[in-house]
C-alpha cells in the first residue's frame, strides 16, 4: 500500500497467494491499483482504464502460469507443495538433490566426529554403503549419480537384490546397508529435498541366526594350549580375555589401567564406556582375566592394559591358533563376547538382566540374541524336574492299580540278609517309621532305594536310608516322628 502526505491511501499492491493442501505461498506482482477500482471479491481491477486492463492480464497470466507450473510438478515429482510452485514460477527452483553427494557430505561429517560421538566402525559402514550403491547405479543405469525425485520402492527393491546377488552379501548384511541409505534418505526428507519417503512401506527385515560361541571344553582347550611364538600367545590371552569380560575388540584395544577400579564390594572392576554405543558397562574382574592383567603389568605403552593387535592381524592369528588348538570353529574376534554371554555366565545361570548391563547393551532385546539354551542345561533342569516330580510319578503309579511296597519286598529286592540278633533293633525302628508313611510315600521310597548305586546292604544301612527319607519329607510338626525324636530313637539304641 502506498500513502499521500496526507496520509491518504493513493494505491493498494497486488499480491499472489498459492494454497496446496491447506498450505500457503505468496509473492508480490509488482503491480499496483488505485483502492476505488480494486475488486475485493474477484481480485482483479475494475473499470477499463489502460491501467485496469494492463492489471487484470497480468492476474489472469499469473493464474494460468501457476496452474500450469502445478500440473507440470504433479507429473514430475508426484507431489506439490505451494512453496515449491512459487519458486519454480519465480525461476528460483533449487537444482535436484542427488543422493551420492548429500552421502559424501554426511561420510565427511561422521569422518570429523570420529573419536567424538562416532565410532570408525560405524563411519567406514557408510562408507562401504556407498561404494556399494555407486556400483550398484552404474551396473544398473550407468549412472553416476542420482536425484531423490528417482528413487522409489521399485528402485530400492533393484539394489537389495544386487546386494543379494551381485555382491552375494548375507541378508542381516543387506539389512544394514538398507538401513543406513534410509538413514541417508531421511535427511533428504527433513531438508524437503523430497516430500514422500519412499521407505514408507518398504520392510527391511532381520533374520534370526545362531551366533557362534564357543564351549567351555574349547575354553579349556585354548588356555592349556603351549605357544612356541610368544605374539601369537598375546593373540591368545587377548582373546581369552575378551571371553571372561564380554568386551568387543575396539573396547579391549582402548582399555586403559584407568578403567581398572575397585567397586563397592571391595573387589576389581572394568569400568568404563562402549566404543560402539557410548553405553557405560561394570564387568568384575574374574580369576583369568585377572591373571592375564597381571601378566602383562607394566609392559604395555600408553597406560594400555593389554597388548591388542591391530584387527586384521589379530583375526589373522585366531584363524591359525583354532588350527592349531584343535578347534574347528572359525574363531573371530567378535566371537569372545558370544563366548562370554553364552558359555561363560548365561549356561551358568547369570541373570539376562545383569549380563545385559555387563556387556553395555542398550536395551534387553539385543541380549536375549545370545540366550540359546545349551543341551546340558536343558539335561540338569529336567533331572531337577524330575526329582521334583518323584512324588507325583508314585501318585500315578498307584493310582493305576500298583501294589503298595512292603518292607520285606524291598529287603528282599536289596539283597539284605537278616536274622541276626541285632537285626530286631533295627527291625523295630524301621517298622516304626514304615507306619508313618502313606502308600504313595512308601512306593516312592522303594523306588528310590533300590534304584540307588549304592545300596543299602544291612538293615542298619537300610534304616539310615529310610530315616533320611523320612527327615527329608516328613519333618514338620503334625509328624508324630520328628527329626529329635528320631535322632533320639537311634542314640537309645
């Protein structure tokens, strides 16, 4: 609007205002109007001055010209925003993004922050992403580059297959390389450089596999083992150092006297940060590990604990001590904290929850992948069951008609010989406690006894067996029999 001297309104501006989906975009014309002749409802000017005409073919191009920049993006992008149609008919359109440069922008980003809040694991993955998705686009299109606009679920769809194929990656491999050009796509979506994220309904699946370990016997068999080479038995202790503390190998390497520290129990602790994650991890210190930091005190630089080689050295070197251990598991660096979470403290009956907060996971999901269940621990809790059950099994076989078990049968059945004269006392004891005991709890001893390595042989030792038996199961208060009475029976006599 501009104003006389007066303060009087002499012309009143014309702006352009875009709305898609509710969303607004204006800009001046550059034209202007004397508030009389301007039409409020049709914003257009009245009357058929020169000006008037000059005016409304100006509205009327502007119209047209949008509605067709409009049409023009919709077949192109298949998706508008006002904002986007008014820099494309101002001329100001940014030039397409493309995705290997935004991704060369992020790889420099993460190169710097290395050390800071980024691992060079996580950095050189990004990297390999994109090496891999330039192959993948100059196989496919002999492309070197691509803009966002392009890249929809038919696109993404194309490079996991030849991740699968041309690079024969494994499938939790090419979830990962998924996972981190989504990442890379997200940013785009953020910055508006595209307005639909075509991962929107593209699944990226894990799938389940069985993380190797190692067995307690295979343990046992690499520390036994005598090294000639003194470098490959520091490859050794490293290792074994990692299977009594869950650390993974960029953690070791890094591990510092600092990180050593007594804890409230009075004992020694590694304390200290994941290099992966950041996630603080509290391991005590076992007997092995202990040993293997004594035995290297002092002869490592840097205040380093331990002397870790580089990874592609020490991976080398496990290869070859497996051979040599006799283990024909391919033993990597990475199979120590497997090692630890499986065979060192979960078969052991470690808590999930505290093996967890030891190897520094970040959430219990992420622990629970190392939670097989060994056939021997299945073997120890069902013989626990199974004594449990004793009682009912007896209920059982009664039930279905078994006769009850007399003391005689069972004498007979252990081979005892009697008839001596200091038989009757132990005759008259067992009698008493036989009394006692239900039919089930009769046929459940039986059972027991004779099916014992080591038999009862005398009445005396047969006595002892049930008396046992006896205190086991029936000492409470409503027993006529308790254990004084029955400790006090056998001391008489």
């Amino acid at each position: 609007m501009q104003w006389d001297s007066n303060y009087s309104l002499i012309s009143v501006l014309f702006f352009c205002r875009i709305t898609v989906d509710g969303k607004e975009a204006r800009f001046g014309m550059k034209c202007d109007v004397h508030p009389k002749y301007r039409d409020v409802n049709t914003g257009r000017a009245t009357g058929r001055t020169a000006d008037a005409v000059k005016t409304n073919a100006l509205v009327d191009n502007t119209k047209a010209s949008i509605y067709r920049v409009y049409r023009e993006l919709q077949e192109r992008d298949n998706y508008v925003t006002a904002e986007k149609v008014k820099n494309v008919f101002l001329g100001i359109e940014s030039k397409h993004q493309t995705l290997l440069e935004l991704f060369d922008r992020h790889n420099e980003e993460r190169k710097e922050l290395i050390g800071v809040n980024v691992a060079k694991g996580t950095y050189e993955g990004y990297c390999c992403t994109r090496r891999h998705f330039s192959d993948f686009i100059m196989y496919k299109y002999n492309l070197h580059d691509v803009p966002f606009k392009d890249i929809n679920h038919n696109f993404l769809n194309d490079f996991e297959v030849y991740l699968l194929t041309q690079c024969q990656s494994a499938p939790n491999t090419v979830t990962k390389r998924m996972k981190r050009l989504r990442h890379i796509v997200g940013i785009a979506l953020k910055n508006e450089w595209i307005y639909k994220n075509p991962f929107d309904g593209y699944k990226l699946q894990w799938h389940k596999t069985d993380r190797g370990y190692l067995t307690q016997e295979e343990v046992e068999m690499l520390i036994a083992y005598r090294f000639e080479n003194q470098y490959m038995e520091k490859i050794r202790d490293t290792f074994i150092f990692c299977c009594f503390t869950g650390l993974a190998y960029s953690d070791v390497k890094g591990l510092t006297n600092e990180n050593i520290q007594a804890s409230f129990d009075g004992r020694m602790w590694i304390k200290g940060r994941r290099n992966k994650t950041g996630t603080e991890y509290s391991i005590p210190i076992l007997n092995v590990p202990a040993m293997i930091i004594e035995k290297y005190k002092g002869q490592v630089s840097d205040n380093r604990v331990l002397p870790v080689a580089d990874i592609i050295t020490y991976n080398k070197n496990l290869k070859k001590i497996a051979s040599l251990c006799g283990i024909s598991k391919k033993i990597t660096s990475h199979l120590a904290r497997h090692t630890f979470a499986t065979t060192i403290t979960l078969s052991k009956g470690v808590p999930i929850e505290t093996v967890s907060k030891m190897l520094g996971h970040t959430n219990l999901t992420t622990t629970q992948i190392y939670a097989r269940i060994l056939n021997s621990k299945i073997s120890d809790d069902m013989a626990a069951l199974a004594g449990k059950m004793k009682k009912l099994d007896m209920k059982l076989q009664f039930s279905a008609g078994q006769e009850t078990a007399s003391i005689e049968s069972i004498v007979k059945s252990l081979k005892i010989l009697s008839g001596k004269a200091s038989d009757v006392i132990w005759e008259n004891l067992v009698a008493k406690i036989w009394d006692r005991l239900s039919d089930i709890e009769k046929q459940a001893f039986a059972s027991d006894v004779t099916g014992r390595e080591n038999k009862p042989k005398t009445l005396r030792d047969f006595y002892v067996c049930l008396m046992d038996y006896f205190l086991e199961n029936r000492t409470d208060n409503k027993s006529p029999f308790n254990e004084n009475t029955l400790i006090s029976n056998a001391v008489n006599f």
